[in-house]
C-alpha cells in the first residue's frame, strides 16, 4: 500500500495513484505538491517508482532545480536505496526512532 504523504525537506507530497496514466509510470509535481503512481503498477514496481520520483524531489529540494535530470542515475540510485531498506528490517526500525515526537 502507497503512503498517501511524502515529506520532502518542508514539502508534504499527496501520494495519488493515476488511473490514467499510459506511458509513465510515475510524476512528481512540484506546483501542486503531488506525487502520482500509476495503478496499474504491480507494489514492487509501484515502490521503485515512488522512491524514484522521491529521489527527484530530494535532487530539486537539496541539489535545486538546474533542469538537468539523469534519470539513469535517479532509477539505478532510488533501486539501490529501496533494496537496503528492504534487505535491513533493523535498520528501518532504527530510523523509525530517530524521528520526533
Ligand atoms: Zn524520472
């Protein structure tokens, strides 16, 4: 299951899943603070596509908007990071308590 928040730096992103969506996959929108998944994605595709347009909100958000995007290394970056958090249960538990209260 999608989250329905992401919060990038100071940003919450909706989480939405498109029904429309035919030839990509997923679309972060900066204006309207959106991220949208397409449904017809299987979850494992679903969550390589969230952490990829997660991974292009943290490049815009901390790196700024040049225009330049490469999206091999955005899709090869945002796979790499999803694998670690599900391959290290403790370390996911042990990020869980660094957040605040
Ligand atoms: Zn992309």
């Amino acid at each position: 299951m999608l989250p329905t928040t992401i919060k990038i730096g100071a940003v919450p992103f909706a989480v939405n899943t498109d029904d429309h969506e035919q030839s990509n996959w997923g679309h972060i929108d900066y204006t309207t603070q959106t991220i949208k998944i397409a449904s017809r994605l299987a979850p494992h595709s679903a969550a390589q596509t969230l952490m990829h347009e997660i991974i292009h909100g943290i490049e815009v958000h901390f790196e700024g908007n040049s225009g330049e995007h490469d999206e091999s290394k955005i899709q090869r970056l945002g796979n790499a990071i999803l694998l670690v958090l599900i391959d290290n249960p403790d370390l996911c538990r042990m990020i869980e308590t660094l957040r605040p209260v």
